[in-house]
C-alpha cells in the first residue's frame, strides 16, 4: 500500500506535506513525490527512495511554493521503484495530477484504448491510466471528469487529484483503500490515515466507498457515487499525535515493544470487571453466540497468527470447531460457511483488502462476522457486523508487536464469553484464567526487563543463514509469530515448523550448528517437546529453548541457551513466550544493521490484493 496526502488552504503547502508523507513512510518507502498548484501550473517533484532525498531536493519544502498540493508515498506494486514510476503521475498534458493507493485492475485495457488515441505513457504503472483517463474526459469541469473516469476504472483506490485550470479546488475519491479528510482553520486535508493530519485537527471524515470529495480552501463537499450532496459527520480521534512519535526510542518497534504491558492492561480492562467477563459492548445476541455452528478466523500476517492461537483455545475452553484460514485463500476457496457460522475477522489496520475482501465473501455467504480491529473507524470495523477494538494505540512499526498483544487480549476474553455461554467452562477454571489475566501485564514487564538476555543470544546467532522455530499446539501458533517476525525484520530464512511433524522430513535440513529455536510452555506436552529437543540436537543443532519458569533447570541443562518465562495458565502463555521471540529477532536485526522499522520489501498493511 502506498500513504498519500493534500492539503489546500493559507499555507505553505510543501512543508505540510513533507511532514504529511513523513508520518505515512511506513505505508511504503520506494519512492515519493509531489505535485504543487505553483504560478506556473503544476508542479511535479518525485524521487525514486526513501522520503529523505525527496527533502533534499525539495530543500525541506523551499524549493516549491504554493498553497495547495497533494503528495505520495509509494509501496511499489505496478513498476520497479524509478523515478518514472513515482507518483504523483501527470496526464500528457500537464492538466491533470494524481496520487493514488491501490490497484486499477483493467489498467491494461484502459491504457490500450488511450494508446489507440494517440496518449503516450511514461511509466509502467496503473495508475497514470487515471491521469491520462480524467484528462481524456476532462471539458472544464474537473469533478464531471473525475465521475466519467470512475464509471470506466476497476479496482481499488484512495485517489488525490489536481487541476492546473482548477487552482481552488482538490478531488478525492475513494474505493476499498481509506482515504479520510478533515477541516481546519488553515484549509483542507486530504490522507491515508489520521496520523498525517492529526497535528492540525482532531476531528475526521472517513470517505466512503463510490464518495468523492472536493476540498477547498473555505471547506469540504462530499457527494456520493449518484453526485448527490451528502453530509459525513466528523469523527474525533481520542489519542494524542505524540501516540504515534518515537518518543526518544530509537525505534518504533522498540518502543512499540515496551508499551505492551500497558496496551494488555488497557485492552481487558474494560471487560474485566470483578472476575467478571463483560462483553456488553458486544451486538451479535448471546443466543447466536451460544449456537454457533462454526468458526471461522480469518485474517493475514500476524493477525493470522494470532488467529491460530484463537482456534486452540476455543476448540479447547468452548468445544466448537474452529477453522484459521489465510484470508487471500478464503476468498477464492469456496468456503463451506454461512448461517449460524461465525468468522472472526483479525485485522490491526482494519484496511487489509485480502482480510476485507474475505469478510466480504463471508457475509455474502449469510454468516456473521465479528472483527477484532486496532484502528477505529477503518473498513473492516465499520463493515463486520460486530466489532471487538483493541485498545493498543497507532502503531507505526511495520513489523508487529503491540497490536498482536492486544489481538491476544481479546481473543481470551472472547474465548471466556463464548465458553461461559456455552456452559463449556468450570467456575474453578474461568475464575483461574480470569485472575491470571489480570497478572500478564506484570509477567509482560518482567520478560522485557531482561532483554539483555536475548540480546546476548542475539549476539550469538545473528549470523546463521537458517533457523528452525519448532513447537506444539500454542507453542506452535507462537513459533509462527516468532519465525515471522525474524524472517520480517532480519531477512534470516526461518520456518516455524510443528515440533512433532519434523521427523517425517524436514529434519534432513538440521546439520551442525542449525539453530532450533524450541517452545515448551504448553505444559502438557513439555516432555514431548524434549524428545524433539534431543531429536535435533542429535543431529548438530543449537537450541535455544524457552519454558516456563518451572522447567528452568531442566531446559538449561538440555539446550544451549535457555530462557524462562513466568509460570502461567496453559492458555495465556502464548502473550509472555512471543515478547522474548520479538525481543531476540529485534536485536538480530539490530546486529545486522537492517532498517527495523521499515523492513525492505514490506509495508504496515497491504491495501491491495
Ligand atoms: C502486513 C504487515 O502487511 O500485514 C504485518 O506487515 C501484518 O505486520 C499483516 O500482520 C496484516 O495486517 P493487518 O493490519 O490486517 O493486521
């Protein structure tokens, strides 16, 4: 996904929207640019790379003046990272200027047609079809222009667009990717995501989808899709901008890490009152929970992870069969669900279109889709017919932390709600859970305060060129998180693997000096997990092997580096044995110098397919 920003008002805009693209970087980092409405006309500046050497040659934003402009972070999909290939992208022309984030599934018959009319390309991307497109129809009137367009373009798009005959105005238009505006006493604002605009205003607008919106310097118009006039109330974001700056930490994954004690707290504390599970705040009626044929998880990335880790312990706690499927093979797989199934949906963004798309799918099949989201007033939560929020504030860091923690959090108290429902749970059990919940924001804190110890492990194995995470039950489901998290910031190969399953083949990759990472937190299966442990150490491996505190002695002596975490209930180890995992990958790539914050090749959440 790409970050894309417009500003139109009193001030100077190239300032606005180098800050704007600075606080989106983390959408996507190959490339950015602007476009200013400057006497001469439209102004374009792009550059291949991260936003800095943009800065550099907009001189930190003397270079261009003007006060309106739209800018663009790109996360390249449709043409290699190059200087032709950044937006914004400029019609022949020179009359039309636009930014977008998505992808224009029928580029390719669109830029024929235009071809066939004598329009020459500059770029291999989707998106300058647009430009040329609104161009093609434009008589005068840019928004007319920009609804023709919109009739012929298929596919996804959060778009900013400029005029040079039209100085006064700024177009945005949206579909399946976010786009939100706000209004200030300065002018207008146009942007991917609040983080962008919040320094200048607190209250929001949230296009939606088929909407179009025309910013001036006095105020915004929406219409919708039938260019009706429409009215949007504001939305008021709650959480300070300083929420998502570093803070003096080094890096926002560090930081996003340390907050994770507090974000736990913050997340169940609302629905656990005095041993008591509350989730009024839910709207699917009890009676439909407690029937519930099926179901599924559906979601991507981490969120997936977290999925699995739902699936064990709800078949466990509430006896009913639950599915975790990848959210791009949901969509496509003809999935056996529908009335009386439930899907959770697990997105931190709320904006993954594959997650999206799946939700979609489901409830066109007559299922109810109840999703779990960290960021408010995002696709996915406005559109499941139920959301549970989880409380972990922005999270900037492409690799996840914080809000999988938080994913975690309510998926326990989901987990107990449905169970006490379904009668499935003992009182001496639930008040078990229940009260260990209220401790692994401690036990949280108590594994960060011994980083140095994974850093020191960090130390020993940041060079292996392959590393093997192997597990049981939630132990698995964590070894994926961890093995993710390594491949995703480090660049380390690394598979998670279920520690049963590995002598019927993968074992022939273990050889000497093969680091095995092992989990055995899951109480009942720790012996089992030790066999596995002797199993690769036989052939030549280090282990690195993580418990609980009870097994401490044990692990040390059978492994080579060892680490303990708090005793705790079976069911909750998954949120204290995957901050030690997100701990020692940080320091690895740390050691290995990569870009932990914005890892090559990745972005915070893919808006397109
Ligand atoms: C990827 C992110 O793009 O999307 C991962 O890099 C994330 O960290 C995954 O887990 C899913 O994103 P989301 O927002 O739907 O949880």
């Amino acid at each position: 996904m790409c970050g894309i920003v417009g500003y139109i008002g009193s001030e100077q805009v190239t300032p606005i929207l180098l800050d704007g693209l600075a606080r989106l970087e983390y959408r996507g980092y190959d490339s950015a640019g602007v476009s200013v409405h400057t006497e001469q006309g439209l102004t374009v500046i792009k550059s291949i790379g991260r936003l800095q050497s943009l800065r550099d040659v907009l001189s930190n934003g003397q270079a261009v003046s003007g006060t309106s402009g739209i800018g663009h972070t790109r996360w390249a999909t449709h043409g290699q990272p190059s200087d032709e290939n950044s937006h914004p992208h400029i019609s022949q022309q020179g009359r039309i200027a636009v930014v977008h984030n998505g992808i224009i599934e029928n580029y390719r018959q669109l830029k024929e047609a235009l071809q066939h009319m004598g329009v020459k390309f500059t770029s291999e991307t989707d998106t300058e079809v647009v430009a040329q497109l609104i161009e093609h129809y434009y008589e005068g009137d840019l928004l007319d222009a920009v609804y023709s367009a919109m009739d012929r373009i298929e596919g996804s798009y959060a778009l900013g667009i400029m005029c040079a005959d039209e100085p006064d105005r700024i177009i945005a238009a949206r579909k399946d990717n976010p786009l939100i505006m706000a209004q200030s006493d300065i002018g207008s604002f146009l942007a991917s995501d609040v983080t962008a605009i919040l320094k200048y205003t607190r209250d929001v607008l949230y296009l939606d989808d088929g909407e179009v919106a025309v910013l001036t310097r006095d105020g915004i118009s929406v219409f919708n899709a039938y260019r009706e006039r429409i009215y949007k109330d504001p939305f008021r974001i709650e959480w300070e901008i300083s929420a998502a700056e570093k803070g003096g930490y080094e890096h926002f994954m560090f930081k996003e890490m340390m907050e994770q004690p507090e974000v736990f707290r913050k997340t169940i504390a609302p629905r656990l009152q005095n041993g008591h599970v509350n989730m009024s705040e839910l709207k699917l009626p009890p009676d439909y929970l407690k029937n519930v044929g099926k179901i599924y998880v559906i979601a991507c990335g981490s969120a997936y992870h977290a999925g699995v880790v739902a699936k064990y312990n709800i078949e466990k706690l509430v006896r009913i069969p639950v599915e975790a499927v990848l959210a791009s093979e949901f969509r496509y797989s003809s999935p056996i669900v529908g009335e009386g199934d439930l899907v959770l949906v697990i997105s931190q963004s709320g904006e993954t279109l594959d997650t999206l798309a799946a939700m979609r799918e489901a409830g066109r099949l007559g299922a109810r889709t109840l999703a779990i989201v960290n960021v408010v007033g995002s696709t996915i939560a406005k559109e499941a017919d139920d959301v549970l929020y989880t409380w972990a504030g922005p999270e900037i860091a492409v690799a996840t932390t914080k809000a999988y923690t938080a994913q975690l959090a309510v998926i326990y108290l989901l987990t107990l709600h449905l169970a006490e429902l379904a009668g499935t749970i003992d009182a001496k059990e639930f008040a078990e859970i229940v009260a260990e919940l209220d401790q692994i924001p401690d036990k949280i804190q108590k594994i960060l305060d011994q980083k140095e110890q994974l850093q020191y492990f960090a130390s020993l194995y940041f060079n292996n060129s392959s590393i093997f995470f192997i597990g049981r039950n939630l132990d698995y489901a964590v070894c994926m998180e961890g093995s993710l998290k390594l491949k995703e910031i480090s660049y380390i190969h690394s598979e998670a693997y279920a520690a049963g399953e590995l002598k019927h083949g993968t074992i022939s990759l273990i050889e000497d000096g093969t680091l095995v990472v092992a989990l055995a937190s899951y109480e009942k299966l720790f012996d089992k997990l030790m066999n596995n442990v002797e199993e690769v150490k036989a052939r030549g491996a280090s282990v690195l092997c993580m418990a609980q505190e009870g097994h401490r002695e044990k692990i040390e002596k059978m492994s080579d580096s060892a680490f303990a975490i708090p005793d705790c209930h079976a069911c909750l180890a998954p949120s204290l044995e995957v901050i030690p995992l997100q701990l020692f990958s940080y320091y690895v790539a740390l050691i290995r110098g990569c870009d932990i914050d914005k890892p090559r090749n990745l972005a915070k959440s893919v808006t397109v397919e």
